[in-house]
C-alpha cells in the first residue's frame, strides 16, 4: 500500500521522454575544464540521455499536470518573471511556441523538476559535454577544426529568428540529436563549473568563492564552442531563463533511478 | 675674525642651496595633473543625469559642468546581423546596436552609475571593462549580465583622458572580434577647448570563414582570429561607414577633433588622413598634445584624439597607414571640406605632361601613331600601343596600370560594364570628368574624376581604343572623329579645371 503513490506518480511520467532516451557506453574522457583532482580526465559510468531536447508539447503536458510549474503560479524563487512568457497563456502554445519547438524560457528548477517528474534527471555536465563531443561518425570530434567551426557558426546566426524544431539535425555516433546548433541546455550540476566573470584573470581567482571540486578552470583555451556555453551557463542563476536555453533529461542505468 | 666666519658661513649656505636646487627640475615635472591622486573632487553635486550616448560618427556635446555629477548611464548589449560590406552580413555582438558601442563623455571626477542592459533575444552573457575605471577589472566582473539581465556598477571617473571599453567575458578576444568596444571620454575639470566639428572614429579587425567581400552571411573564424590575420580592417565597424554620403563633412576654415579608438582584437593603427596634418594630438588619449604630427600610432584598447583645420575643400581619406589594410582590407574613411579653393594653399593640377623616364623609349608609339594619323594610315595595333603609353602617363595612377582601379575609391576599367554599356558616355567622361555616385560591376563608387581637358582627339582616341581591347573590355576602335563628334555634342561644364 505504501508504494501505491510512488506508482501513481511514475505513471504519468510516460509521455514526457519525448523521442526516447539513447544508451551511451561511458567511459574516459578529457573534458576541456581542468578539475582539480584528475587534471580534466573523467570517468563516466553507462547512462541514458534524451535523443531531443523536451519540446514545448512535451512541457505542456508537464505543467498541466503539474499545475504548481504554470507560469502564474510558480513561485518567483523558482523561476524569474518571463518564465515561459512566450506562450499564449499559462496552458496554451500560442504562434510563438510551436509545439515541436525545443521548450525554452525555462528555469534550472523548473527543468530540474520536469525530469524529476519523468522519473530522469537533468544530465552532468561532463556527460552533456561527452556526449556532444561527438560528431556523426566519431565519438570525439573535438579536435577538428571543421567540427569547431560548425558549431562556432551557430553564434553567427542572430538570435532574432525562431528556433528550428527539435530532430531536424543529423543523429551523431551514440543517436543523440540537436546537442549543437538549437539551444543552450541546462545541466544538473551547472552551478558548480563557474568561470571567473572576468575571464582574464590568471592565476589571481578568489579561490574561496568556488568551493572543492568546483574549483576548476579552462583548461581547453582554444575550443571557443566549448567554453562559451560554459560561460552561459556560469552567468545564469537556477531561477535564471533565457530565449536560448532549453534542456533534455537522463537518466542513470546501474541504479535503474535518477 | 667674526664677520668674516658670519660671511663665509652664508656663502656655504647659499652654495647649499645652490647644489639642492639642480635636480628640482628633474623630480618635480611642471603641470602634473596629479592623475587618480587629486581626481576627486568630492561627491556629486545636484541631481543625477542621464548620460546622452550617441551612436558612431556622432560626439555627445561637452559636458559643460563646473561641479562633479552623479552621471547614470544605460548601455543595452544587442546581438544583431549587420552588413561589414556590400553584400556581406555579420552577427555583430555590440554596445548600443553599433559598432563601436555608444560614445559616452563625462567629466573627470563624476560619479558613473553604470547599468549595462543585456537584451533578452541574445545568446551570450556579456559583461563591460571601461579603462575609465580604477578598480579590479575595470567593472568587468561586476557587470557579468545574462541574457534578458541587468546590473549595475557604480565608479568614480578618477582620471581624465579617451578610454576603450569592452567586453571581457569569455573568450574575451571573440566578444572584441566580434565589434564589442567603444569609448568613454572624460573631460578635464577645465574641458576641451571648443571646437567646430568633433567625431567618433574607432578601428577593429575581422575574421570571417569567408574571403574578404565574400558575399552572404559570414561567421566569425576563430583560427584566422588566433592568427591574427584579419579578413577585415574597417573604421565604424563597416566598409562604407565613413565613405561615400557617410564621409565626415566640415566647412573650409573649421577646426575638427576626431576621437580616436582602436578596438582591435590584434591590430594596432597606423592612424593617418591623406592630405591633412594634425595640428595637435594628444597621443594615447591623455592629457599632453603632440602638434604636427602625420601619422599617429594608436594601438589595440587604446585611443588618440586629433585636431586639424580644414584648409581647402576636397576630400581627405582616412586610413590605417599598413596600407594593404586600407586598399584590400575595408581600412578606408572620407572627410569632405566644402568652402571657396585657396589656390595659394593648394594650386591643383596645374600642369599634366607625360613623363616616362626611362620608359621614354615608349614614347615612340605616341610618336608613331599621331605620324600615321596624319597620314590617314593609322591602324588598330598603332592605336593600342600609342594608347598604352598615353595610359601609364595619365590614367594608371588611378585606375592603376592593370585596370583594375581601387575599391570603394577608383572604379575599375578592367572588365567594366559601366566601360562597356556606352562607347560615347566614354569618351564624354574623359572629356568633362565625372563626378557623383556610379556603380561598376556592382559595386557604388562617389569620387571625382577631373576632366582631362591637357588631351587632343586623337589621343583620348587612343586610350580608349587600348582601354576597349584590354583586361578582357569588349574590343573594337575609338576614332578621332567619334571623339570630335561627342566633344561637340557636349559643352564642356563652365569652370572645369584647366
């Protein structure tokens, strides 16, 4: 009887994992923040990742299910004023918000909370950065200056345009679509991989105010692709939003949940 | 015996004195300003102002105060796609929706509250380092705003002088490539002296995927930026910014003061006008001038600000002096003085002759060709070799020996349509000048061609007749009868030089 409400609440978690969740294998990887313990090496362990970014469908059925993460009533601690203000209403699309558009506008708590829901979890950094360090064919295409160059083109396109749908890029090697060129994505731990605001400080950084293991610095200087949505995502707060920065969920294979 | 220690005691004394004073004029330089040190001068007084920001060429008026204000200023960040050429866009990350960002003047001991708005439809956080200010970078770290944010620093201006300011959030060199920079003038207590015509010049450098003037929307190219070899130099962050009907008027007898910067990323300027002499420069943007100076060295994050009386109208051209910067990289900008010539000052042309040196030799076709004619027997060969050296004396200075003219200055004649289109309109521009915009192969071009009154039929005959059936031109022979005929359908403009 006790679990009873616990199935309740997975039941309506179906419907919302969009096009599926895709299987990555893990493993090392260098990631371009330097940590301070393992000098940027990194183990990940197997985990699923959402092939898509969740869309504004899929986060309509979220907050109509959820009515506390409707534009007016969450509360402003967890998520700012234009929360979602692109929809026609607080339960309707509307012209600006297409339904297969990637959801944006959204906060860290209220991502954080539509995974949740899915019974998932918002992805690490390092395994968003993993899986997008692959191209089409290669698991880590970081290092060709052709593949920099494509994502770098994404910062030439004006912001001003509406976002293409999710799905209409190429899958990369693990199946998983739209990690470049659509939106910037929220991660579970973004908060911890803060860069200095003034990113010309050397070795002077007030060390105090990233604690342990968030303590990390650029350590890739020359991949621009990388370190800008790094340095996106150091300037937002979770309750923070913009017109760019949407989010796709994973989840955890070995503990079967998030 | 005591008078005499009493006298000798005060000559030691006065040698003494003698032998401190020597290094006085060394230690204590004549008419410092004192810098941050005896910058504050206490807290503002009367009502907050907002700052008025003007976008590039334009200069907000002097500040006119005698006391130090509370000065707030509003800068919005915008992400927009502009045209950097003719045909060639760039998403442009700026300060006040141009480049370079708004032109702020404030007065030294002011009291700035900075707000820096970044707009809700950018995808980047940006943040703003003013070199105005004293403190750790420079209000970079404080003003660290999100997409669709705002915040707000406030800062003492401790130090007068022309400031760069810019982005610095990571990577620093993209935000600055990408037209992120402007500059912020603060006045001495005193003010500048008064002047006729002030305006805003800054130079950057570019780095497309594309080639230089390859047409369509061009993304920044992050290796040519580490290399530093820019695909663009351009005043006002376009390549027609200051030319054409955007060139930087005054009047004959004006005084004008342009506010100099360099943005960069990576170049610094080898800031000159053709055809002018700055009478002052305060060099680097501080507070002593420099005068009579031809080309001043304004490096990357730094400024100048010249000073120059508009002696004779015409148009002075600005540019970076590494030239291949101004005449294959976009470095180019106009001034047009208007007002009565002063031929004392500068004659003109006075006198076009041919002049071949030790090309002489060529001569001889000239020589040939004017001898067939008279004869009648002139043919199309004599024509075009006459007419080739008759070019190199008079044409290729500006359209340059292989046709191909200057961009944005001389339009080419080498595979012309303009040449092309109108036999007669031809030899009627070389006849009258031409002066006013035309397009050439696509490109708008506003300069003045003089009348080349010093030329006989026969001649402009030739020059044509090698001008059509070179560099791919469409062929065929300019006769001199065709040139006597247009030469009297059209009366020579009253007051054409010569």
């Amino acid at each position: 009887m006790r679990l009873l409400p616990l199935a309740m609440l997975m039941v309506p978690a179906l419907g919302l994992a969009g096009g599926g969740y895709v299987t990555l294998p893990g493993g090392s990887y260098k990631s371009v923040l330097a940590y301070e313990d393992t000098g940027g090496t990194v183990t990940l362990a197997p985990f699923e990742l959402m092939k898509r970014p969740v869309t504004n469908a899929e986060f309509l059925k979220f907050v109509r299910r959820l009515p506390q993460w409707q534009r007016d009533r969450v509360p402003s601690v967890f998520a700012e004023s234009r929360y979602l203000a692109h929809w026609a209403s607080a339960t309707a699309l509307g012209s600006a918000a297409l339904p297969e558009q990637p959801v944006v506008m959204v906060s860290w708590f209220a991502a954080s909370a539509y995974c949740e829901a899915a019974g998932a979890r918002l992805p690490t950094w390092n395994e968003w950065e993993y899986a997008a360090a692959a191209d089409a064919t290669r698991a880590d295409a970081r290092a060709d200056p052709a593949w920099r160059e494509q994502i770098l083109s994404w910062y030439a396109k004006p912001s001003n345009q509406p976002l293409a749908e999710v799905g209409q890029s190429p899958a990369n090697h693990y199946g998983v679509q739209d990690l470049h060129g659509l939106v910037w994505e929220w991660t579970e731990d973004y908060a911890s991989m803060l860069v200095s605001a003034d990113n010309r400080t050397q070795q002077e950084q007030d060390r105090l105010q990233f604690c342990g293991a968030g303590a990390i610095a650029m350590d890739d200087r020359e991949n621009y692709a990388v370190l800008m949505r790094v340095a996106l995502l150091s300037s937002m707060e979770a309750a923070n939003l913009t017109s760019n920065l949407g989010f796709r969920c994973a989840r955890s294979i070995d503990e079967g949940t998030p | 015996m005591k008078t005499h220690t009493r006298r000798m005691l005060v000559l030691v004394m006065m040698l003494t004195l003698a032998a401190c004073q020597q290094p006085a004029p060394v230690t204590a330089a004549p008419e410092d300003t004192g810098g941050s040190a005896k910058g504050d001068f206490g807290p503002p007084v009367g009502e907050p102002i907002e700052a008025i920001l003007t976008a590039p060429p334009l200069v907000p008026p002097a500040t006119g105060r005698k006391q130090p204000a509370k000065v707030v200023v509003n800068l919005e960040v915008r992400e927009i796609e502009k045209e950097i050429s003719e045909g060639v866009t760039y998403t442009f990350w700026t300060f006040g929706g141009t480049v370079p960002g708004s032109f702020i003047r404030i007065r030294q001991g002011d009291t700035v509250e900075f707000h820096l708005n970044n707009h809700p439809d950018s995808k980047m956080p940006h943040n703003i380092d003013l070199h105005a200010v004293t403190g750790p970078g420079g209000g970079a770290a404080s003003s660290f705003t999100a997409p669709g944010h705002s915040s707000q620093f406030t800062f003492k201006a401790l130090n007068a002088g022309l400031y760069v300011y810019h982005c610095a959030t990571a990577p620093v060199g993209m935000h600055v490539a990408n037209g992120m920079y402007g500059l912020i003038l603060v006045e001495p207590p005193e003010g500048l002296p008064a002047v006729d015509k002030e305006y805003y010049v800054m130079q950057g450098d570019f780095y497309t995927v594309g080639k230089y003037r390859e047409k369509g929307l061009q993304p920044f190219d992050m290796q040519k930026a580490i290399e530093e070899n820019a695909t663009y130099v351009l005043f006002n962050g376009s390549e027609g910014a200051l030319l054409g009907d955007n060139a930087l008027p005054a009047k004959v007898g004006e005084t004008v003061r342009l506010y100099v910067g360099n943005g960069g990323p990576n170049l610094s300027s080898s800031f000159h006008v053709i055809g002018e002499i700055f009478d002052k420069v305060w060099f680097e943007g501080g507070t002593r001038y420099q005068e009579n100076v031809q080309t001043t060295m304004v490096p990357a994050g730094g400024s100048a600000i010249v000073e120059f009386r508009a002696e004779v109208p015409g148009t002075s051209v600005i540019v970076d002096h590494a030239l291949f910067r101004a005449f294959n990289k976009g470095a180019l900008g106009m001034l047009k003085f208007e007002g009565p010539e002063d031929k004392t000052i500068y004659s003109g042309k006075e006198i076009d002759s041919v002049y071949l040196g030790d090309k002489a030799a060529s001569a001889a076709p000239v020589a040939a060709a004017a001898q067939a004619a008279a004869t009648g027997a002139l043919t199309l060969e004599q024509q075009v070799k006459s007419g080739e050296a008759l070019f190199a004396g008079t044409c290729s200075t500006c359209h340059q020996s292989n046709g191909a003219g200057l961009p944005n200055v001389f339009p080419p004649l080498a595979k012309s349509d303009y040449l092309n289109a109108d036999k007669d309109r031809a030899i009627a521009i070389i006849l009258n000048g031409l002066s006013g915009p035309v397009t050439v192969n696509g490109a708008s071009y506003n300069s003045v061609m003089p009348p080349m009154s010093q030329l006989n039929d026969d001649e402009i005959a030739n020059i044509l007749t090698y001008t059509y059936n070179s560099w791919d031109n469409a062929g065929g022979q300019i006769s001199a009868a065709d040139v006597a005929r247009v030469r009297a359908a059209t009366p020579r403009p009253e007051g054409a030089a010569h």
